[in-house]
C-alpha cells in the first residue's frame, strides 16, 4: 500500500510499523528464551524428536538468537546465517 506523502500519514505509518517491529522482537526473545531453555536434546528425545527434526529445532532456536543478538546491538556468537531461507526449508520439512 502506498504512503501518502503527508506529515499525519508520515507519522501514522512509522508509528504503526515501530509498534509491530517491537512487538515482533520482543516476541523473538521471549521465543528464544522459553525454547532455549525449556526444549533441551533429551527432552526431545523423551518427545521421540527424530535426530534429524532436532537438528532443525536448534537451527531455529540458533536462527532467533541471532536475530535478538543483532537488534540488541550483540555481535552474534555464531556465523550469520539466511533465517528466511531456514525457515523456508523447515516449513516444508515439517
């Protein structure tokens, strides 16, 4: 959709986006933080996780750390990788 070019449009638009970009990071951490340290390797193998599902969980896990070190200012502890190419792959393997 197109912005009108005035200033309450302007203002309105940034508003609206921040809040959502906020709201999305904070759900990025919260995500990670319960994921990290509530889905461990044996409660997956407790689950019946396959080695192979598991391997794309931790990708995940790993692929939301990234994404909290990078928007808190953190040089991320792994190799950047693609999220968006991850994620497309996961959602077609599970």
């Amino acid at each position: 959709m197109p912005l009108q070019m005035d200033l309450p449009s302007i203002q309105q638009s940034l508003k609206a986006d921040m809040m959502y970009l906020r709201n999305f990071l904070d759900w990025c951490n919260q995500r990670y933080q319960s994921y990290n340290q509530n889905l461990t390797t044996s409660v997956m193998n407790t689950a019946g996780i396959s080695a192979g599902d598991q391997a794309i969980i931790l990708q995940f896990i790993a692929d939301l750390n990234m994404i909290n070190q990078v928007t808190s200012n953190v040089t991320p502890t792994q190799a950047h990788s693609n999220v968006t190419f991850n994620i497309n792959n996961y959602l077609g393997l599970l």
